[in-house]
C-alpha cells in the first residue's frame, strides 16, 4: 500500500505591496501593520503622521485599488459616505490585499524611485 503525502495549504501572503499612485513610490506592509506604520519605510516620502490613533484625520488616504480592513476612525475626518467610496485613515488601514493609493488632503507624496 502507497500513501501520498497531505498537500501543503496554499501560502498566505506575509505582506502586500502598497502603491502610491501618480508616483513610483511603494512600500511592503503586513496584514496586521497599519499603513501608516508601514509607509514608514518611505521616511519624509511617506504619509503624513498625527495622532496615530484615528482622531485627526492627517493621514485620510483614498484607496483607488484593493481591499483593506479599518480600525475606528472619527467620522469627522471619515464619514460613512467617503469611507463606502474608499476613504480611510491610514494609521487604522491594514491591507488584505495588493493596494494603491492616492492623497486625500491631509498626505503627503513626492516622486520619487522605488529601489
Ligand atoms: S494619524 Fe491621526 S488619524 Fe491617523
């Protein structure tokens, strides 16, 4: 008698690749790193940092592509009707997907390589 070894399950992604849109800029994230936190990686090139804890809305990014989850944000900076259209604050985003991303106001990007 033959035995086949268990098929391994697929792999899951570790991190997503997070771009910024209109620029070549992009950083790697994980599912359970908020993209502030990642977007880190970019230094001065990286989003704006306020609060880090949903509350001033400086780093409100526009999510063009992907899926994200979302900690609680204040609706004065994210109200339901932006949030349905894509708005989040990127200090309570995490990716569960590839993701690009614009500047809604409150971000900063400048052009730049990516390595
Ligand atoms: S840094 Fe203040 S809301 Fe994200």
């Amino acid at each position: 008698m033959t035995t086949t070894p268990p098929t391994p399950p697929p792999a899951v992604p570790t991190d997503f690749v997070v771009r910024l849109r209109g620029s070549a800029l992009h950083f790697r994230c994980a599912p359970d790193t908020s993209l502030l936190d990642a977007s880190a990686a970019l230094g001065a090139l990286g989003l704006r940092v306020g609060c880090r804890g949903g509350g001033c809305g400086v780093c409100r990014v526009q999510i063009d592509s992907g899926r994200v989850r979302t900690g609680r944000m204040s609706r004065a900076h994210v109200d339901e009707t932006g949030h349905a259209a894509g708005l989040v604050l990127a200090c309570r985003a995490y990716p569960l997907s590839d993701l690009t991303l614009s500047p809604a106001g409150k971000t900063t990007t400048q052009p730049g390589a990516c390595p």
